[in-house]
C-alpha cells in the first residue's frame, strides 16, 4: 500500500491524484454499506418466518416476477460498464446513451418494486402484519432506495454530460457512479438469493 | 485567496485579513477552523453535559432527593450521557483528528475539505436537534442505550423520536469524516511518511476511522427501526406480535462496544504522543502500541455481548464473550507496559500535560482492571446495572478518555492559538480534577457492591448508601470546581498569555515545525520525512552511548528556500453549512408528521441545493 501511494505524493501542494481518492473514498464508504445491508438482511433472517396471521413468504412471493426484474437489475451493471468504457475512451455521445439506458433499466427495476409492494398490500402484507413484513419492506425498501439515488446520480451524470460541466475532478464521475450502481447490483444478488429464493 | 505565488510576503501576514468574520467560519474548509469549531462546540456541549450530571449527583446526594422529578431524572441521565459520549468525547477526538492529522502527515488539509465542512455542520445539526428537545416536551428519557420496548413505546411525547433521529444523523456525520480520515492516511502522506512513521495519534485516528465505519451502520439500522416502530407501526421490536427485542440489544451494542474503543483510542494516541515529549525518550515499543491499537480494533468487534449477560444468551455464548473479553485486556495491558517502559528511566518534565498523562495510565488502569471483573458472567450477573459499573466506566471514560483530552488540550493548545496555558492554573486545575474524580467516582464501587441500582431517582434512608453518596456528590463539586479553573484559564490565556513559538515542547512530531498557529497552508514546503519522529531527528543526534546530542542551530539541515511555487488551498464554500442546515429542518419535520412534511420538503430542498452546488463548484476556484 505504502509504495503504491506514496511515489505520488511528490507534487507540490498537497492535492495529488484526487481521482484515486475519490475512488478510495468511495471503497471505504460501500464497505460501510456492506454492514448496512448486513444488518438489515439479519434482521430478515431472524424474521423470516414470524408470520403471525399474515401470509407467509411462499404465499406471497411471485418468483417469475422477481426474476425478470433482477434480470433487469443486473443487465444495468452490464450497461454501466458500457458506459464506463465509452467514458474512458471520452466518447461523450455513447456515454450519455449507456448512462440513461442503466437509469432507465433502474427505473424499471423501481416500477417493479413498486408494483410488487402493491400486490402485497392487497394481499394482506404490510409493514405491520407481521415481523416479518415490517423486514421485508424495510430491507428491500431500503434497497429500492439505494437505487433511486443511483438513478439520480446517472441522470445527474448524464446531464452533465450533455452541458460540459462534467470534469474528472468534479464531486461525482462516472467511475464512482459505476462503482456505486455495481455495489447496488451485488447486494440485490444477495437480496434476492436470501430473501425470495431460499424462502420458497 | 486561495493561490499563493511565490512573492507571497511570509505566511503569517497571509492569514491576517479578513479573520474571525462568522461568514468566514461558515464558508470555511479549513482543517484547522473547522478543527477550532469541533473542539469550541463540544467543550460547550461539555459544560452542558456536566450540568446535567450535577443535577443527577445533587438529587442524590441525601436519601429521598426533592430536587428532581422521576421523569426529570430520567432525561438527566439520558441525556447527560448521549451529551458526553456523542457530543463532546467523539467530537473533540474530531476536533484533534481535524487540526493535527494533517500536519502529523505533512500535509496541507484533509483529502476532501468540503465533506469535513459537511461533517461539522451535521455534527452540530444533530447535537442542536437533541438538544432543543428539552425545550419541546422534554429530553430523551429511555437511556443512552435506548433499550427496547422502552425506546420504541409511544407516547404523546416523541422525546425518543428526537433520540433516534439525532443518532442517525451523528453516525451519518462521524461515517463521512471516517472516508475522509482513512482517505487523508492513505493518499495525503508526505514523501518519506511510511504508515510505520505516522505518528501514534494518527494511526489511532486511523483505526477508530475503522471502527466507526464499520460500526455505525449497524446501529443506524437498529435505530431506523426504532423510530420505523414508533411512528409508522413495524413490529421489529414489539415482543406482543412476534417481535424480538434482543435484536436492539445486539445491534446496539455490535456498535457500542467497537464505540467504547473509539472514546479511548484517541486518548491513548495523544498519551503516546505527550509521554516520549516530556520523557524525553522515544516511545518504548512504538510499533507494539501501534499493532496493539490494531488488534484492538479487530477484536472491538467480538466482545459486544458482554453488555448482555443478563439477557439469558445461554452459557455457550456467554462463555466465548467471557473469554474474548479477557483476551481483550491483552493489548489494552501491553499498552501500558509501553506507556511505562516510556517514562522508566526518562528525564520526565511534570507538566499540567504530562501530569494529565500520568493521571490517565493510574485511573484508566483501575477503570481497565474493575473491567476485567464484569468477563466474569456470575460476577458480572450481580455487578449489572448497579453503579458498580457506572464506577468502571467513569475510571475509563473520565479517567481515561477526559483526562487523556485534556492532556491534548494543555499539549496541543499553544500550536493552536500561539500561546501556552498558565502552567500553575493548570496544575491546580489537573489536582482538582483528579482528586474531585476520585471522590465522586471511587464511592460508586462501594455504592454498587451494596446494592445500589443505576437509574433510580431516590433511595431510602438507612440503607447504607447515604456516606458514600454523599462523598460522591462533594467530589462531583470539587470535578465541577476543576473544570471552572480550567474555563479561566483559557480565558485569561486568550487575554494575556504567554507567546508559545513554534516548538515550546521540543516536541518530536511534525506540527511543531511550523508556526503557531500554524499558516492557512500549514507547511510552506511540504517535508520530506526520513525518520519516525522526524523532527526530533532534525534537532538531535546521538553520541556512541546512544544518548541524545542536541545540533547546532547552524548545522541543522537547511529545509526550504521560500514557499513552495503552486499552492492550491480549498476554496470557501457555503454549501456544506447549506446541506446541513436543509437536514436540521428535515429531522425538525421528520418529528411533527404530517405538518411536519413541509419542513421536510422545505428541508430537502436546502440539502439538495447545497450537494448539488458542492458537486458543481471547482475545489479551488479559480483554477479552472
């Protein structure tokens, strides 16, 4: 680590490779996320099957649904990485298409969401049916959450990139944005093995 | 503003125009103001937290006390403890971590100055938050710990909505300036600073950035669900519907104790960095206290259920936690093996810092040692909740973190300001501490041994708890005493104290290089670091004994020629203080749903505006 960071140092004025750092910044944050997402996914666990009256996850869960909208979540990463290419090589026009093509998959994704949440409602789960319904909703909707501001932040992006203002050593780039929207894949991976599939 | 070219006159006439306006300390990203703001609020928060805690001791100090109602004890001691533990002792590490880890890198501000900004105002967005509590229905009252059901009952009053909300935002706070430490470590280090050369204050600042990563969140989700319990109806901790309310004990304290390390860890930095100054010998086993700072940051992790023996966990679990609680008094006891190997055979100056440094290895040692006594599960059983453990824990937070702060204060403070705390005020000011800190906190063994319960309002005549209460509430007056002399002597000091000079200590670290109060710049070149205490090695040599031989002044190495060509300083900037500011109206409206959601709108557009303008403005204008 020593020798991978401190060669350059050497410029004057103490603001060196301010990418790199973002970058780190960025790491440091998502391992924080990392024990978020953890906690809420224990909590799941320990919950599962504290149904009380209400319907139970096999009752309730419609996996084909679920499953095409993952699959939806997870072609964003591939777009992302699209976008990250076309980024590097500073093709700005492709870049813009990548990026909202990954917002819109994401929106997609939030529609689903919102429509399964839906269902559930009127099948009678909610946040206070039972332990295990207030679990759910509160994991996945913090989840769903997660990717709202990933949405955001790719439209942001994207914008920016249409009015010039986007620089490397802005507050947000592409890089970030892109490691960002993977973590939220990874974790809706986790999300779904856990909660959807080992449930039925 | 913010390039300096190279006929840029001396630093110190740099910084003079313009100073103290309060515009300016809104705006600023500097480590070092915003170091002053972290350190000027929490010693205010601190006279408040202690005014809460004279309350508690006067309601006890004769049986059946009529000063305080049962509900008015319930949020003193609530809130005196989440004021002390969020509020004062983890900003005020801030407060350092901000102004000297830095300079101790060579560097010339943190890696990212506008998120400090962010992470100040939200520190004080959240700490005014539970504050203003008291005056709209009154202050926390469910405990610092918040313990479910207690926490998440509703009432007409939303004291803990007020509680789990201000929480969130802190840890939201302590997490952002958590990235921007550890990113500062890794990237901002002068050419020659090694990880192994970093100064022991930072690499424990370093490590407690570890321990709040990864801590926080846990508690940030526990706290979500308690306020998602109290106000939209969820059942996580509602034990009538299936609920489980261990689940809050858990992730409580899997950040709580990680949290305890994050009080102390500072404290001991700042120790080792005060002890081989006024022993004048390095720091015995340096890398040892460094390594054993880390192996306390892993195991931090896996002791938290020792807070819980009494929640019927089974002997399986109680066992391990028993053991890896011993286990952790490993590192902690190596520690002070080295503290003392430092001063053993050391020309030692006692000072009112050195003084502090000593105070703090006698009383966190006994604080450290009734410690090891709650790993003993039947031991601990009866020691719970009684003031057995308030003792143990005033030993390690008072005695230790306190006095550890305060030895940073008196250490740190001519680099600060420029000038040196009066040294014989400091002294009676160091005596009336550890003499009041004794008799308030000794008696509490005595008190719990006897059977004397924490958080009851009142106990009855004839029990046998009268004396020792009694003594305690005189030593909380005689503490409170110290701590007045203290306040005077910063004031007269500001007023008319002697002129410090850039190394009153001859110190071994690198801010004692530059000027004090240091330039807006820090460094006018930045170092080039060749030794583990490298200035110390600047000034001295040593002769075939090993013994220190000072240099000459004129044999010095010449350092610099002149500042150096391009310094890029941050920019000023409103939006973090506007982020902020938008946050504190939304937790306001969060509360008083649905009126409330205005403010929340009101709020978030606020904090929309100020990320946005941040994301957008150059760092250093001007350059672009």
């Amino acid at each position: 680590m020593t020798a991978m960071t401190t060669p350059d140092l050497a410029g004057p004025g103490g603001h060196h490779d301010v990418s790199e750092a973002r970058k780190l910044a960025m790491w440091a944050f998502l391992g924080s996320e990392v024990l978020l997402f953890g906690s809420l996914i224990t909590t799941f666990l320990l919950y599962r099957t504290r149904v009380g009256d209400g319907p139970s996850a096999a009752e309730i869960f419609d996996i084909p649904f679920t499953s095409i909208s993952s699959f939806i979540l997870l072609m964003s990463s591939l777009t992302m990485v699209l976008g990250h290419h076309s980024w590097e090589r500073k093709d700005w026009r492709q870049m813009r298409v990548w990026l909202l093509a990954t917002a819109g998959l994401g929106m997609i994704f939030l529609a689903g969401q919102v429509f399964e949440f839906t269902e559930f409602v009127h099948e009678g789960l909610t946040v206070s049916t039972s332990p295990f319904g207030s679990a759910f909703f509160v994991l996945t909707g913090f989840h769903g959450l997660h990717v709202a501001v990933g949405v955001m932040m790719l439209m942001a992006t994207a914008i920016m990139g249409f009015t010039g203002k986007l620089r490397e050593d802005g507050g947000m780039n592409v890089g970030l944005v892109g490691l960002y929207w993977h973590f939220v894949d990874v974790v809706w991976i986790v999300i779904f093995t856990v909660v959807y599939l080992l449930a039925v | 503003m913010a390039t300096l070219t190279p006929q840029a006159p001396s630093p110190a006439s740099t910084a003079a125009p313009g100073r103290g306006g309060i515009w300016e300390w809104i705006t600023t990203t500097d480590h070092k103001k915003i170091g002053i703001l972290y350190g000027f609020s929490s010693i205010l928060f601190f006279v408040v937290g202690g005014v809460e805690a004279l309350f508690i001791r006067l309601q006890l100090a004769v049986p059946n006390g009529e000063i305080l109602s049962a509900d008015a004890y319930n949020q003193m001691f609530t809130m005196h403890a989440t004021t002390m533990v969020f509020l004062v002792v983890m900003p005020i590490a801030s407060a350092f971590a901000n102004y000297f880890l830095p300079l101790q890198l060579g560097a010339r501000d943190v890696a990212f100055p506008r998120l400090n900004a962010f992470s100040y105002w939200l520190y004080l967005a959240g700490a005014l938050f539970l504050t203003v509590s008291f005056f709209v229905g009154g202050g926390a009252d469910g405990g610092w710990f918040g313990y479910a059901p207690l926490s998440t009952q509703v009432t007409e009053v939303v004291r803990m909505d007020y509680w789990s909300l201000g929480l969130q935002v802190l840890g939201v706070a302590s997490i952002a300036s958590s990235v921007n430490f550890i990113t500062t470590v890794l990237t901002m280090r002068a050419p020659g600073m090694t990880l192994m050369r970093m100064p022991v204050f930072s690499w424990m600042v370093f490590i407690i950035s570890f321990l709040l990563l990864f801590s926080l969140p846990m508690v940030t989700v526990g706290l979500i669900q308690v306020f998602l319990d109290r106000n939209i109806g969820t059942l996580f901790f509602d034990a009538a519907n299936g609920g489980d309310p261990v689940l809050w004990q858990h992730l409580f304290w899997l950040f709580g104790h990680p949290e305890v390390y994050v009080l102390i860890l500072p404290a001991m930095g700042i120790v080792s960095e005060v002890l081989p100054t006024f022993a004048r010998k390095p720091l015995f086993g340096r890398s040892f206290v460094i390594f054993s700072g880390i192996a306390i940051g892993f195991m931090g992790f896996g002791v938290w259920a020792h807070h819980m023996f009494t929640s019927g966990l089974g002997p399986v679990a109680e066992a391990a936690f028993a053991l890896t609680t011993m286990f952790i008094a490993v590192p902690t006891g190596v520690k002070i093996f080295n503290w003392l190997g430092t001063i053993w055979g050391g020309s030692l100056e006692l000072n009112t810092p050195m003084l502090f440094s000593l105070g703090f290895i006698f009383l966190f040692v006994i604080g450290g040692l009734s410690g090891v006594t709650h790993s003993i599960v039947p031991a601990d059983s009866q020691q719970h909740d009684s003031y057995y453990v308030v003792a143990h824990f005033h030993y390690v937070l008072f005695g230790g973190a306190i006095f550890g702060i305060f030895s940073g204060i008196y250490y740190w403070f001519p680099k600060v300001f420029g000038k040196l705390l009066n040294e014989r005020i400091g002294k009676v000011n160091f005596w009336l501490m550890f003499i009041g800190m004794n008799l308030t906190f000794a008696p509490m063994h005595v008190l719990g041994l006897n059977g004397m319960p924490r958080r009851t309002y009142r106990y009855a005549e004839g029990l046998g708890l009268d004396v020792w209460n009694l003594v305690a509430t005189i030593g909380s007056l005689v503490l409170a005493l110290g701590i007045a002399v203290f306040l005077y002597n910063g004031w007269r000091t500001f007023r008319k104290g002697e002129v410090a000079g850039p190394d009153p200590w001859d110190a071994r670290t690198l801010e004692w290089t530059t000027s004090s109060p240091p330039p807006e710049h820090n460094f006018d070149r930045i170092p080039v670091v060749h030794h583990e205490d490298d200035f110390w090695h600047q000034k001295y040599t040593t002769d075939e004994e090993g013994r220190a031989v000072a240099i000459p002044a004129d044999l010095r190495p010449v350092v610099a020629e002149g500042p150096d060509e391009d310094i890029h300083l941050p920019s000023p900037s409103y939006h973090p203080a506007l982020a902020g500011l938008g946050i504190f109206v939304m937790l306001l409206g969060l509360v008083y749903v649905p009126w409330g959601l205005i403010a929340v709108g009101v709020g978030g557009i606020g904090f929309l505006w100020g990320m946005f303008g941040w994301s957008l403005e150059p760092l250093v204008r001007g350059d672009h």
